[in-house]
C-alpha cells in the first residue's frame, strides 16, 4: 500500500515574497480556496508579525477555509507566535511554523551566538508555541548548509519539545539531489522520535541551481512525509518547488509507492489563477503548467502522437486539468458563457465584479475575435475597482518611420481632468512624457517588460513595470490589445501605489 504524503503549499507566504507578486487579502482568499479545492494539507498562509497585511489575511483565510490545516510563520520570538497565535483564531485546524538559522553562517553573523544558544532557543520557541497549539512545525532555516550531525541536535532537541514537524529547508538551494537525500537519510537513522512517525521531516527547497525538485523528490525517497511547495514554482529569488511537478512525479511514478491528496485536475487552473492574480507569467516551457507543456511541434513528434500519443506523452494533459476543447469566447458570448469560462478556470464571481468583468469583456472582444482563457483570466485578476486617484480618460499617439512620436493623454485625477501633449523618441517614450506634465513627481522608469498573452496580431500585450518613486519602488501591471496604452496604464498602476 502506498503511504502519504502531505502537501504543504507556502504560495501565500514563500511565493507572495517575490516583488511584485503581492495580493490584496481577496485574492489570497480566492487563492487559498482554490488550493483547498486542489487539495493541499496545509496552508501557510502569512507571516502575521510582518505586516498588518499578512496578519489581516491569516485571519480571512482561516475563516474562509475548512479542510486544510492553516499556518502561520514566526520566528523564534516569543512575540511572534503571540501575534500568530491570535492571527489563527479562527482556523479550524491551525499549525505554527517556528524556526531559526542553525547554518555557521547563520549562527555567527545573524545571531551572533553559539550552536548551544541557538538550540536553547529552537527548543524555548517550541516549547512556548506549544502552551497555545497543539500542531507546531519547526524550521532549521539554511539546514541545507548545516552539518548533519549538529542538524541532528537541533531536530531531537525540539521533537523532544514537542515539533510535530521538523522541516529541513535548503534555504539557498545549495544542495545536491544525494546530498539533500542523504541528509534526510541521517536525521531518520539518528534522531530518536523520527521513526515511529509522531514527528515527520518536511522538505523545503529553493531553486537556486534549478534543483528544488530533485532535492525534494530524493527527501521523499529518504523518508520526509511532508513537502513544501508553491504553485508555479514561484517564491524568492529563484523559487520554490513546484507543487505541480511533486505531484505528477509521484501520479507517473507508481513504483515510489507515495501518494498525495491533490486532486491533479485542478492543477492548470490553479496554475493560471495564481499567474494572472499574481501577474507572474508562466514560462512558455515550464514543466506540467506552460503553454508548450503538451504542444508538439517537430514532424516527427507530430507524426507520433498522431500515430499513438503515448509515443511522445508520458501524461495526459486532461489528468492535470487542460481543457483541449477549451471555448473560444466572441463578442456575442453572453454573460453566463464568461461565468462558465472563469468558473472552469477556477475562478468565481460574484454578480457585481461579474458584471464589471463582461463590461471589459465586450470591449475586449470589439478589438479581439476570439477571446481565449488566458484572456479572461487577465480581466478577472485586473483591479476592476474604480477607486484609483489616477485614471487614463484618453490617449493619442502618432508615430511612424522618419517621424517623431507625438502623444497627447488625458487623465482623471480623483475626478478632475488634466491634458498634456509631449514628443519623444518613440509611442511610449512621448506617453509616458506627456503624462509626467500632469504628474509632477520624480518618477523613474526601471524595468519595463511587453508580452503578449496567447498569438496573433490582435493580441492582448501584458506589461509589467517598475518605477521608483522616493527611494521605494513600484510596481505595475497594463494589459490592452494596444501596448503604448498598456505601458501607460502600467505606469499609472505605480503611481497609484506611491505610498505619498
Ligand atoms: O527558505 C526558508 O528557509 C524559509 C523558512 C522561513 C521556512 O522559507
Ligand atoms: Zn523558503
């Protein structure tokens, strides 16, 4: 018989650490719905002392929840479990996730302490989270550098606190797929309390060197019950494991003999809600979720899977959730088609955001035949509230070869109108000018990135752009079938973010 596997999904704390990717505590309920509806275990689903934000969220998603186990991070500060604790009171299952640095590194130049004083303090931050929940998990942050047999310390010391779960992060993505297995190999064999089950290992990989599934997998393999992963890979700097990829390892490879609770039919769905709440792009060729995932292309691979699909398919795209007959919407599309269209794609609104949604829906289809998914995904993660300062009323552009960009713009600024015209040395250039007429602030453009959504000349482009303001920066999101509109709506989207 197969044993299980929890799934401990942290794209609502590791993942919505990437800049830019932060949501609003709506979005992290529709998120956190969507990843009960997937199946997860467990939810991390903040940082409560870290901001009002993630405390306000933890609240609104234990409310919102039922089945998954909701977690809340701390450190080992008596004062962050307290803030934690009160976070999680309404979770119907509630875990806290508490931890320290245990690497060389870690010990000596973030606390300025000994291995000694940095197992005191593991074990008084567990033993403290105790007092007020029965289900706490421990973190050896940077295990991944720590030696195995000082790590091996650390865990015994807080199973004996009581840690239900020990989680061995590879904080930097340092380590080798046997390194990391043989790791988890030690602590099962020389940490009393580990084998009989009561306390399980988790893993907790970063991507750094693109390994984070290969350490995971080799965790799996050598004992850990629990994985640590988001959707889409998504977390700091280069990532986290991604929840997809464990779970259709384990879904094609029968004989690893573990199973999961993830229902796999949900994954492309959540998938793309994550990436368009987010505005985080999937890439084109990333495993189980891009857009080429299940696309082939050469003649050869064609001719195959034309012939028998299993000659080049080790998966079904239908098992993780991709719809092959998926509808195209039209401008006649009604509203209930696009209700139906965003409920497969995860996605439930109420009637007003609904309403809000068709509106830009019809506009969209005027300029675009056909509206696909990725579409309306877009239109249902972008802000559809009206209360924004800044609002683009019209904008004109004239360009061409051999002439200089002219742009003229209009903008409602918290109900009053203001005009500009300005040239530059392109579309975007003169926009983005003529609009700083009216916004007199030292604003400077960062990064700026176009993509379009699906195919075609009519495509919807996306931009993404950071712009810093008062040593801070912003960041923005446009979408629109004409992209010096988009840039400019990206634009307008930092400066509602300006915190003065
Ligand atoms: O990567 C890490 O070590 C973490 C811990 C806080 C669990 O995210
Ligand atoms: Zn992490």
């Amino acid at each position: 018989m197969s044993e299980r596997l929890f799934i401990f999904d942290t794209t609502l704390r590791d993942g919505e650490q990437v800049p830019g990717c932060q949501l609003n505590t709506i979005e992290k309920i529709q998120v956190a719905k969507q990843l009960e509806a997937l199946g997860v275990d467990i939810i991390e689903a903040g940082f409560p002392i870290s901001s009002p934000g993630d405390y306000n969220s933890v609240i609104e998603i234990s409310k919102a929840v039922t089945w998954p186990t909701i977690c809340a991070l701390t450190r080992a500060v008596e004062r962050d479990i307290d803030v934690a604790v009160e976070a999680l009171r309404f979770a119907k299952h509630r875990r806290i996730h508490t931890g320290i640095g245990t690497s060389d590194s870690h010990i000596k130049y973030k606390f300025n302490a000994t291995r000694e004083e940095i197992i005191e303090r593991a074990v008084a931050a567990v033993k403290y989270a105790k007092r007020f929940c029965e289900d706490v998990e421990f973190y050896a942050e940077d295990a991944g550098r720590t030696d195995n047999e000082y790590l091996a310390r650390v865990i015994e010391a807080v199973v004996k606190a009581g840690a239900t779960v020990c989680n061995i992060p590879d904080t930097t993505g340092y380590c080798l797929p046997d390194e990391f297995g043989a790791k988890i190999k030690y602590l099962m064999e020389h940490v009393d309390g580990l084998s009989n089950g009561k306390t399980i290992l988790s893993t907790h990989c970063h991507n750094d060197l693109g390994m984070a599934t290969a350490n995971t997998l080799e965790g799996i393999i050598n004992g850990a019950r629990q994985v640590e992963v988001t959707i889409n890979g998504i977390g700091e700097r280069a990532g986290n494991t991604s929840l997809e990829e464990i779970a259709m390892i384990l879904k094609c490879h029968k004989g690893i003999g573990i199973d999961t609770n993830i229902n796999t039919q949900k994954i492309y769905p959540t998938s793309r809600l994550v990436s368009s709440l987010m505005n985080m792009p999937v890439q084109p060729n990333k495993a189980i979720v891009g857009r080429n995932a299940f696309a082939h292309s050469s003649g050869i691979h064609q001719d195959g899977v034309l012939k028998n699909v299993q000659t080049y398919e080790i998966m079904d795209p239908k098992d993780v959730g991709i719809d092959d007959n998926s509808i195209l919407l039209t401008a006649r599309s009604g509203r209930a088609a696009l209700k139906h269209r965003l409920h497969v794609n995860g996605v439930d609104l109420d009637e007003e955001k609904l309403d809000k949604v068709y509106e830009k829906f019809l506009q969209l289809a005027d300029q675009k035949k056909e509206v696909n998914d990725a579409d309306v995904l877009m239109l249902a993660g972008a802000d559809t509230a009206d209360a924004h300062a800044v609002r683009l009323d019209f904008l004109q552009v004239t360009t061409g070869k051999g002439v200089k960009s002219v742009a003229s713009i209009g903008l409602d600024i918290s109900g009053q109108k203001f005009e500009a015209a300005a040239s530059g040395n392109g579309p975007v250039d003169a926009a983005i000018k003529a609009l700083k007429k009216i916004i007199m602030k030292q604003m400077t453009l960062k990064e700026f990135t176009i993509q379009a959504i699906s195919k075609g000349s009519d495509d919807v482009g996306k931009v993404h752009m950071q712009v810093e303001y008062n040593g801070s920066l912003y960041y923005g999101f446009g979408a629109n079938t004409d992209i010096v509109t988009a840039s400019v709506e990206a634009y307008i989207d930092c400066i509602n973010k300006f915190k003065n």
